[in-house]
DNA sequence: CTTCTAGTTTATAATAATTCTAAACTATAA
DNA sequence: TTATAGTTTAGAATTATTATAAACTAGAAG
C-alpha cells in the first residue's frame, strides 16, 4: 500500500508492466517482514481471499515464472511434488522441519564450511546451499 | 545374477516378496558398482530394455515406493518437476551440474563444518545436506 | 486526449508425473 | 494341494503445471 511507488519501479525496471494484478502480488510478496516460503497454490490463496478482486490461477503462475526470470524470488527445492519459491534470493541456508514441513531461513554466516571438495575439471562452483532437516 | 540370494534375503528381510519384478529391479539397482540417481522413468526404461521380460509402468512406482520405504533407496530432491532416488542411502552430498543436470556423489567426509546453527527449542538435527551447484 | 499495438489476463484445454482402482495373478503358509 | 494375502497390471483418475487463443489494457505515439 504504502511503497507502491517502489513496487511500480521494481516492475518497470525488469521490464514488467505494473498491471494491477502483478502490483497486487508484489505488495503481497514484498512487503513482508519476513522471508516467504510459498507455492503457487498458496499464493494463490491469499491473492484469492474474500473481498479482494480476483486473479486468475494462470495469473498467478504467470506472475510468478515472470518474477523469477527477473530474480525478485527464486526457486527452491523441498517439496517432491510442488514447486516452491523464496522472497529472499539471496544465497542463504534452510532448516526444513520434516514435521510441520516448514522452511526457515539460515542467513548465510550462520553456517561456516572448513572443508569443500574440488569441483571437477572445467566446472565452476555456482553455489551452495545447506539444508537441514528437523525432527522433534 | 551372482548375489541373487542376496538380494532375496534383501527383500525377505524387509517384509518384501521376492516377485519377479522385485528381484529383477533390485538387481539392476543393487548389483552396481557406482551410485545410480535415477528417475522412475529412467529406471523403468532400463528394466523394460529389449529382450528383457515385461515390467508394467505401475510396478515400477510400486516397487521404488516399496523400496523407498524399507530405506533400501532414498528420495532426493533436485528437479522440480521429477521425483529423484538415489542407491546410496548413506548421508551425503551432492554435486549437482546445472548443464547436464547431473548428480554426483560427494563422500560425508569431503565436507566439513566448522559452523552451523543451533536447531529450534524441541527440535533435533536429523540431518544435513549439502548440495554443490555447478557450472561451466 | 485518442488511437494503436504489444503485452497481459483469463478460462479452458492439454500435458506430464504420479496415484488409484479393481481384476487377474502368485508366493507361500498351512 | 489349497487358500489367501500380497502383488502385478492396464487403464482411469488426480494433481501440478504449461499451452492456447480470445478478450482486455498499459502506455507509446500522434
Ligand atoms: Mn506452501
Ligand atoms: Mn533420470
Ligand atoms: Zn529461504
Ligand atoms: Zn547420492
């Protein structure tokens, strides 16, 4: 609501016209104070709940394929049967509760690696991500 | 071939019927020098090769559920829109290739963390992965 | 401001991976 | 040998996702 402005530019300078349903889930995924772990279906939810006008699901998927070309989220991997995304697309760390099946940001310094192997030849190290499964 | 008792004891022991179809897919799994990260479509190419006897499609995804379940493979997560498995059932990382988008095997004790975070109140570590991306 | 058009949204169809169903088959206990 | 619970199978159903094509709209150009 309050930063529209900034959400408007965001769009505009990766070559996103700001319709009014991508301006919608930009406020929505933005303007969190926390990292958001979400799929389309959830998403969706939330963009779809009563009062508010409706986005089509192909929106939504839309939406969110166009956001993650221009790297304002990013994908990630968890689930075997969803796709998941992450507001925060800086390379950073998860603990997944196998439990709840929940993702929580590690920051990136929280976890320091003593030891990594050589990548093989001709190959370059993209990044590395850690993962850390919970249990009660 | 050679170890078919083997592999019999292998599924009698956890409450498998050693069928036709079992033995023949834990042979291809089991009998293989290096690790095999594999799709049930990658796998069910290679048991209903020429020549060889008729696995049904169904048997396939039965069988690495049954297989899943008595921790003789495990489910790994690196495709989003594919189910992975993997014959090394041991806890360890992964090289994955973003060109080829292929999986290697990184032993336990080529990673060493000098750092990691504290889990959640009431939670444990069940454990932690790593994975490498590569690129060219 | 009006017009024009490429970009976008949408309902719906299509596809791909996986799971379900129920009938036929089989390993093995008795 | 028989009985039965477990297994296999073809095909249908389901679920997530992508494709299609017609209607709509942001915004450039006049
Ligand atoms: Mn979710
Ligand atoms: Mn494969
Ligand atoms: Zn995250
Ligand atoms: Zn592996």
């Amino acid at each position: 609501m309050k930063q529209k402005k900034a959400i408007v530019n965001k769009l505009r300078s990766s070559g996103l016209r700001p319709t009014k349903q991508r301006v919608l889930i930009a406020q929505n995924l933005f303007e969190r104070d926390k990292t958001f772990h979400f799929t389309v279906e959830t998403l969706n939810k939330e963009i779809n709940k009563k009062g508010s006008e409706k986005v089509s699901l192909a929106t939504v998927y839309n939406t969110v394929e166009a956001f993650t070309k221009a790297g304002h989220i990013k994908q990630i991997l968890t689930s075997k049967s969803k796709s998941y995304f992450d507001t925060n697309i800086k390379s950073h760390h998860h603990f997944y509760d196998e439990d709840s099946k929940e993702l929580t940001d590690i920051n990136y310094n929280q976890v320091k690696l003593s030891k990594v192997p050589q990548p093989p030849k001709g190959k370059k190290i993209k990044n590395l991500e850690v993962v850390i499964r919970l249990q009660k």
